[in-house]
C-alpha cells in the first residue's frame, strides 16, 4: 500500500500542501503539510482527525500520528516548492560532489524543469533537481 500516496491525495483534497511523511520508530508517524499563509493548530487537528479515519478504513498500521507546519527551514523536494520559494535563500546538498563541494547556500534564480539555478557568492550555478541530496529554506527573521 503506497501510504504517502493516500496521504498526498487526503491532504490536497483539504486545501492543503503535502510537504513530507516520515516514518520514525516505534510507529510514530509524522505528516508536514503547508499553506500559503502558514498553519495553525486548527489546520492540524483537521488533518490529523481526517488522516486517523483514513487509516482505520485501510487499515494503515501506525501508534502515533503527528501533523505538523515543516517550520521556517522548510524542506524543498519538488520543482513546485523552488519555485513557490523563487528569491529565498536556500541550503542544499549534493548527492555527488561538484568540484569537491557538497554543501551550498544561495538565492534561488530560476527553475526551469527540472533545473535549478541559484546565485551562489554572485556567480549562477545550476543544478539538476535529482542530483540534490537534500535542500531547505535558510530561515528569514
């Protein structure tokens, strides 16, 4: 049973963005959902009341269900989440080293496709989305 599926699927189908899933040990669950103006508490109770109804019809075995905002150092996975974020500084890592670096911190340019641009110390690098390892906003204050 593909579970981040049907729980992309109930998440969207309440006005919400799927952010992530992850499965923790000891059957913690925890889904990060998101909207354009933030979430509250209420937006998680909706989700996490919805999500339990929906585990019990298919029979998804969990203990615990946390819904939560991903927070202000967001994981970005998707070419929609770059480009929602276009101008925001972001901090990636590479599957593979790119001239014996891994780790960069840059303004997002451009995404176009799977391609992604940042501006990195004034000079434009680009980046193809599969090749990232991992990337999260830096935190505005």
């Amino acid at each position: 049973m593909d579970v981040s599926g049907l729980v992309e699927k109930t998440v969207i189908g309440l006005g919400y963005e799927f952010v992530d899933l992850e499965r923790v040990g000891r059957g913690l669950m925890r889904v990060y959902i998101d909207k354009p103006d933030g979430v509250n508490v209420d937006d998680c109770a909706t989700v996490s009341h919805q999500l339990t109804r929906l585990f019990a019809v298919e029979g998804v075995d969990y203990d615990r269900l946390e819904v939560s905002s991903p927070g202000l150092d967001r994981p970005l996975r998707k070419a929609a989440d770059f480009t929602r974020f276009s101008g925001r500084e972001v901090r990636l890592r590479t599957r593979m080293p790119r001239e014996g670096q891994r780790n960069f911190v840059g303004r997002i340019i451009a995404v176009t496709g799977e391609r992604l641009t940042l501006e990195v110390e004034g000079a434009n690098i680009d980046f193809e989305l599969g090749d990232l390892d991992r990337a999260h906003l830096v935190p505005e204050f």
